[in-house]
C-alpha cells in the first residue's frame, strides 16, 4: 500500500508550567504515529520541507518513510507554544514558509492522501483543487492550524475559515478538535456543523475531544450516525501532536481496512498513548503500546 502524507515540518518551542523545551513537531508527529503502524509492504511518502540547521530534530522518523518529495529550505517555521492547563494552548508563529511543492504528476499511485495544515499555509486552495483533478482517491484533511487566522505579531488565533465550503468540497474525510469544529460554519450546535459539512460532499467529520475521546459523523446509509470512543486512562505527559498521531493513525487503518469503528479504535486509542510519552523516540514502540490498551 503507498500513502502520501503532506505537511510542513516546525520546531516548537514549548513553556509548559515555565519550563521551555524544543522539539520537533508539525507533521513529523503525523509521520511518528504511522511510521509504528505500517507493514513490509507498505510505502509512506512524505511532502514537507526541512533546514539543514534543523534536519537533526527530524531525521529520527523522517528516515523511515521516502523522501522523494522533501525539499530543502533555509528556514521552516518556529512554533512558539504555551501550555495551559484548562483550555486551548497559545500560538505565535515565525519563519512561516511558503506552501508545499505537490508531486501533481503521480498522485494516483497512492490509496490515500493525508493532508495536515499544520501552519495553515501548507497547500493552497489551488493546489487542492489540482489534487482533487489528479486523484480519484480518499483525501483526508485535518484542519488543524487551518483553524486559526495570523495577525501581524505571528499571533494564531481562532476565526471562521474564509471559503470552507470551497476547500471540504474537495476532500473525504476531516478532523477537527471541538475549537477548530466552530470555525468552520457559522452554525453553533456540534450537529449543525456537522451535517452542513457532510452537505459540501465530505463522508466524515472526525472530531478529537482531548480527555472525552473522539466522535465520527458519517450517513454509511443515508442518515447521519455517530460512533463515539472514550479516551483511554492515562498519565499525561505531553499535550502536543496528539491530535496529529490521531489522524495518522486513523487515516492508515481506515485505508487499509475501511472499518470505521476500528480504525476510530485504534486511533483514539494511539492519541493517548502519545499522551503518556515524554519524548519523540518513545514513538516506536506505540503500536506495541496500542495493542497492549486496545485487546
């Protein structure tokens, strides 16, 4: 199976109860979690860019996909996060590149396309639509920073995403977390949101909820249904990139398998472990992790 995931790469920079820490981050998260999953016969390819000052932080994951499609920047983009306790972390970005470079031309050797606008700049609309001309596959989008409009000071901060409609027209599956689900419409009601969103033509709206789990809105005959999974018990550790393992994770069993329930499951299940992990090579043994929770 061949599977492209598409991303920017960034260095976070994180103070958590005043402690600073810098990791790597953005979709190399995404790479993390499906990196532990994927099979002999599997083949991931990976389109971001990187820095060679900053390749180190990387190389640990990056080297188990192919990287054809990774290009070389002077600079990639800072993250500058504060973690809070009891609502949405703070961002404040710098070095924010200029979108991806997409390998248009052999799109349809892949069983999917996982997109991650990781920094919101990732693609473009453009480019969406040169995607979705090109390939006839499952494209899944996670909204992510997408969510999040840039001011002046590198400040993200939540607004209604210009053109939604326009973008999930395009794609088959996305994922939210509750804050980024209100940016999408200007409907209110978790449910409203939803079905506006299955009326542009997406088939799910997965939305992450931190310590309450993860929900699925799909119509597999017609009417919309819901599956819901609990989050597992953990010792958390870390409160980033979970929601990127999530996607990954969910994006590479639902396209291996086409079992929602499971792959919703597994996912769910795969956000928590990270949860619990304390540094990025802690990542290799998630899928160990995983089954251990999930039988």
């Amino acid at each position: 199976m061949k599977i492209l995931i598409i991303g920017q790469s960034v260095v976070d920079n994180i103070n958590e109860n005043g402690k600073l820490t810098v990791k790597s981050g953005g979709i190399h998260y995404s790479v993390a979690g499906i990196s532990s999953f994927i099979e002999s016969d599997d083949e991931v390819y990976l389109c971001t860019s990187i820095s060679k000052k900053d390749k180190y932080l990387f190389k640990e994951f990056y080297r188990t996909v192919k990287n054809d499609f990774i290009e070389y920047r002077d600079n990639i983009p800072t993250v500058n996060l504060t973690i809070h306790k009891n609502k949405e972390r703070d961002e404040r970005y710098s070095h924010i590149t200029q979108n991806l470079n997409l390998p248009v031309d052999v799109l349809n050797n892949f069983e999917g396309i996982f997109i991650n606008m990781i920094t919101g700049f990732d693609i473009t609309l453009e480019q969406l639509n040169e995607i979705r001309k090109n390939y006839k596959g499952i494209i899944y989008f996670d909204v992510h920073t997408f969510s999040r409009g840039l001011d002046e000071d590198g400040n993200r901060r939540f607004r209604k995403i210009p053109e939604f409609k326009k973008w999930a027209e395009q794609v088959n599956i996305v994922q939210v977390n509750e804050e980024e689900l209100k940016t999408l419409t200007d409907k209110t009601s978790e449910r409203e949101i939803v079905k506006e969103v299955l009326s542009y033509g997406v088939k799910q709206v997965i939305i992450t909820k931190a310590e309450k789990g993860a929900r699925l809105y799909h119509k597999p005959k017609g009417e919309l249904e819901s599956v819901y999974v609990s989050a597992i018990d953990v010792e958390t550790k870390n409160k980033v990139g979970c929601g990127d393992v999530f996607g990954a994770v969910y994006f590479y069993n639902y396209i291996r398998t086409k079992d929602v329930n499971k792959s919703l499951k597994l996912a769910n299940t795969a956000a928590g472990c990270s949860a619990g992990y304390s540094e990025i090579n802690e990542f290799k043994k998630l899928k160990r992790d995983v089954q251990q929770q999930y039988y």
